[in-house]
C-alpha cells in the first residue's frame, strides 16, 4: 500500500507527452526545468487523482486497490509467507512530493520522494509457516492499520523496448527505502483469534521494533508493486508521446 502513491506519480509523468484532456498539463524532455513542470503537473490535476484518470489509465487513489499479493520473505527475526487479498488503502490523495529528479540524457532514470501524512488499510490475509522474532503469526483473516508519518523514496531505471515497430518505455528496476514513524494494527482471524490478538497486542505495544524488522519485506513489496503498475501502463503508451520532443 506504501507503494501506490508513488506509482501515480510515476504514472502521472509517463501520461504527460500523451494526447490528454485539456485539463492535462504537458511537459517536453528538452525543458531545462521538467522537474518542475512534472511536480506543477502533478499539482493541477491532483483533485482528480482521489478517483481515477481513465483517459490516461491512472488508477483511483482513494481507496487504491491491490487484487492479490504474493509474499515470500525470510529475513533476520522474520519469516513470512502470505496472500493478501482485497487490500485497499485510504489518504493516498494526502500525498506531498518533496524531491523529484530526472536524468533524460541518453537514459531514463528518476527519483522520487515522497510523504504521506497516514494511511489506513484493510486486507483479507492468508499466512502459512511463518513467524516474527519467536512468535508464531500464522492464521487467516482481514487485518486493519492505521501508518502514519511515511517516506517513501523510490529509484528506477527503464529501458526502451519495441513492440510491432513501435517503442515503449518499460521499467527496468526499482528500488525504494521506506520508513514509517508509527502504526497500529487489528486482526479478525477465524483460525487463531487468541495468537491474532497476542500478535496485534505485541505490535502496537512496540511498533518501530515490528516495523523495522518488516522494513525489508516492505521496501521489496513495494518496489514490485511500482514496477508491474507502470510497466503495464506504460506498455500501452508509445515512448514518443511519454516524453514529448
């Protein structure tokens, strides 16, 4: 959920050499200050990120929905293997960018920082195996949290790739660094309603302790997350109307 904010932006800038609405600002790749245009036009068409752009297949922010999730990490005090299904995230149009960078020359590299003042989320989880420090998370449910205080930096690098005689922009790699100030979270589990509420109880006793050890599998959620969305975007649109001349 950390990720969606940063993957409409990212969208917002591969849509701005396209034909858009009227209302859509445009940016050129050799304007010496198309960060600025980016960031400009990230702010004017910001109120109707909150439901969507479908003309430039920009999805909803509030709520921002992922289908289905796939997790798979083991990591120092952690071991998970999850689905998460139905999750959607709420305050996402809350967003403010604070730094955004772009190298166009003879590449297609950006960085992008972000904060989020809160998010709320809900999923439907399904965990197997796994365990946090020594205790045992496994169960099945729809979990709550509430994060506040989020920065999300983002990295990507893309390439160009050819379809039919025509180029897209496809993302490469992605890399981000997450870090969430505070969070609290409930579980409603039907299997284990008794080790749910001992593993709510331990987390919101000490959520940076939980959040640090979860910060790896956080980050790597994320950044997969930003590069199946924009690439799939992106691959609908051709390189030469992502970046205008």
């Amino acid at each position: 959920m950390i990720a969606k904010v940063i993957i409409i932006c990212v969208c917002v800038v591969g849509a701005l050499g396209k034909v858009t609405p009227d209302y859509f600002p445009q940016c050129k790749r050799s304007d010496p200050q198309i960060e600025k245009c980016v960031l400009d036009a990230i702010e004017a068409i910001r109120p109707r990120l909150k439901t969507g752009i479908p003309e430039v297949n920009v999805p909803a922010l509030d709520p921002f929905t992922v289908p289905t999730l796939k997790l798979d990490k083991t990591a120092p005090n952690l071991r998970i293997k999850a689905t998460v299904k139905h999750a959607k995230a709420f305050g996402g149009s809350n967003f403010r960018v604070e730094k955004l960078r772009l190298n166009l020359n003879n590449k297609y590299a950006a960085e992008m920082k972000i904060v989020l003042p809160k998010l709320s989320v809900v999923a439907d989880y399904d965990v197997r195996g796994s365990r946090l420090l020594t205790l045992d998370i496994s169960g099945k449910g729809k979990l709550r949290g509430n994060f506040t205080g989020i920065t999300v930096v983002a990295k990507g690098i893309g390439k160009p790739v050819e379809k039919d005689g025509v180029e897209y922009l496809q993302v490469e790699k992605v890399v981000t660094r997450v870090r969430i100030n505070h969070g609290q979270v409930a579980f409603d589990d039907t299997e284990r309603p008794l080790a749910a509420a001992s593993a709510a109880t331990f987390f919101n006793a000490s959520p940076g302790v939980v959040l640090d050890i979860l910060n790896p599998l956080i980050e790597e959620t994320s950044a997969v997350v930003i590069k199946a969305f924009v690439n799939k975007i992106l691959g609908a649109i051709p390189i030469k109307e992502v970046l205008a001349d």
